[in-house]
C-alpha cells in the first residue's frame, strides 16, 4: 500500500512540473494572449561541421613483442585506424631560382695579389667569378681603393705572368630563389 501511494505521489509531481512551468510563463499581449505561453522569439543556429583533419596522428602497439605503427584519424565524428595514413603529405612546391649574369671588370700589376675592380657590381667577400676558365673566389676587399683579394684553387692568386692584366672581364653569377 505504501508502494502504491509512494508512485501515486510521483506521478502526481511529474504532472505538476509542466502545469507550473505553463502558469508561470508570461503572455506578451500578442496574439497568443491568455493561452499562457510566452513570446515566440526565432532563434539563429550555425550547422556544426565536424573538425576535419588534415593529418594522421601515430600511435604504436606491440604484435609479438615487436612495436607495431599505426595511423588514427578521425572524419565525421567517427575514429578511424589504419596501417597507413589516407591523407597525403603536402610536397612543397620547389623553389624557383633566378640568376642573372654580372660583368665584372678588373686589372692585376705583374706579381701583385691585389686585383682591382675597374668597373661591376658592388663585391662581397665569398663571392665567386669566373675568369678564364677558373673559379675565383673574393677573400677580403678594400672598398677605398677599390682592391680586392682572390683565392684560385684554394690558393691566393698572384700575377706571376710577368706582365700586368688589364681589364680583364670575369663573370659573377648570382641565384636568388
């Protein structure tokens, strides 16, 4: 008996909830005016995208005692594991160079190691020319003067020709990308 009256009590509780919620609404005067529900008011919703990966996330387990690799990822919502990965890397795109070709007008005394610039581009030091055949490659540069020192074959060039080089004309390539 006292079973019955204890689910008689909650079902007559239940009944009440949505009785009361009803009374207390406040009516706006519009046309649902004493019916006892309240201003209809529309309400914007965004859709929900599930987030899209772009990648595969790694995750290891063992098979007869050896370590195992294996892909996870997940697409609308729902997991997924694989032994390889469905989205494939990005490949950069390769950089494209430009060279340009620069003139580079010099004169060296007979047995002198000091090269000076008669007409070119502005030197640096570890930049490389080419004049007859070789790599040149500046060392150190004396901007005042306009003199600048070069290493061929990994030695210090000198004039040991015997008669002096006048204007001679060596090329710089420089690559940019």
């Amino acid at each position: 008996m006292k079973r019955i009256a204890a689910l008689a009590a909650t079902v007559i509780g239940l009944l009440a909830i949505p009785t009361a919620a009803m009374a207390s609404t406040v009516s706006s005067g519009g046309s649902g005016a004493g019916s006892g529900y309240g201003k209809t008011v529309s309400v914007q919703t965004k859709e929900i995208v599930p987030l899209q990966p772009n990648e595969c996330y790694v995750g290891w387990y063992k098979v007869d005692h050896h370590a195992q690799k294996y892909f996870y990822w997940w697409q609308n919502g729902r997991e997924y594991t694989a032994s390889f990965c469905p989205f494939p890397e990005q490949i950069p795109l390769p950089q494209v160079k430009v060279c340009e070709k620069q003139l580079l007008t010099f004169s060296v005394a007979a047995g002198s190691h000091a090269l000076t610039e008669v007409s070119g581009p502005e030197l640096w030091p570890t930049e490389q020319f080419i004049y007859d055949g070789n790599v040149y490659t500046i060392m150190s540069i004396n901007p005042g003067a306009d003199q600048f020192t070069a290493f061929v074959n990994n030695l210090l060039f000198t004039n040991n020709t015997g008669a002096a080089i006048t204007n001679a004309t060596g090329v710089i390539v420089t690559c940019s990308s």
